[in-house]
C-alpha cells in the first residue's frame, strides 16, 4: 500500500513512522523541509511541494492531511483539489471542526474525490 502525508508533525510524524515499519510506501510533504528530511533518514519517500507529492502517487491516490485546522488545512485542500481526478481519496486526519469537513466533503465530491 502507499499514501501520502501532508502535514508531518506529532501526528503526521507517528502514523508515518508506523506505516514504514509495517512495509508501506508514504510520500510525505511538509513545509519545515528539514523535518520531511528527517524522516527521509527513516524510509519515507520525500516531497519538497504538495504538487511533488501528488505526482508521486499512482491513482487512485490517498492522500492524509494531518495540519492544525483553519487556514492551512484549507490552503492544503485548494491546492490539492485541481490536482486529483476522480477516485482518489483525501481524507483530513487533523481537528477541523465538522462544518469545515461537511463543506470539503461537498468541493472535493464536484470533482469526484472522496473526502
């Protein structure tokens, strides 16, 4: 199996770690590029942009987002949206609160991504 992970923080980091020692593949992005370094050290396929990590994937892609809700959660999702085609799966692992995932589940379902 692979995925990939935005967001490698404490949470990211840990499921990250946790798939590698059970034989996945994770593409993994983060914008501190020393900490997607870091884990380049553990066996984690390295992306220095969002758009690196989803070329990196093969379809239907999964695609973890694990960043502090808000702003960069939303960027994240922007971003990703015009790059995805229909089948991949998106899936926010993060605190965002329910009307912000209600609202994501409805613009990534306009192009046939599941949220």
């Amino acid at each position: 199996m692979e995925f990939g992970i935005i967001g490698l923080g404490r949470m990211g980091r840990s499921l990250t770690r946790q798939a590698i020692d059970k034989g996945h593949r994770v593409v993994g992005y983060n914008r501190t590029q020393r900490v997607t370094d870091e884990l380049a050290r553990d066996g984690i396929d390295p992306a220095t942009s969002i758009e690196e990590l989803v070329s990196k994937l093969r379809t239907p892609r999964i695609i973890f987002i694990y960043l502090p809700h808000g702003e960069p959660t939303e960027r994240a999702c922007q971003t990703l949206r015009p790059m995805l085609v229909a089948g991949d799966i998106v899936a926010d692992g993060g605190n965002s609160h329910w009307s912000d995932s209600q609202r994501r589940h409805a613009f990534f379902a306009e192009a046939a991504v599941r949220f």
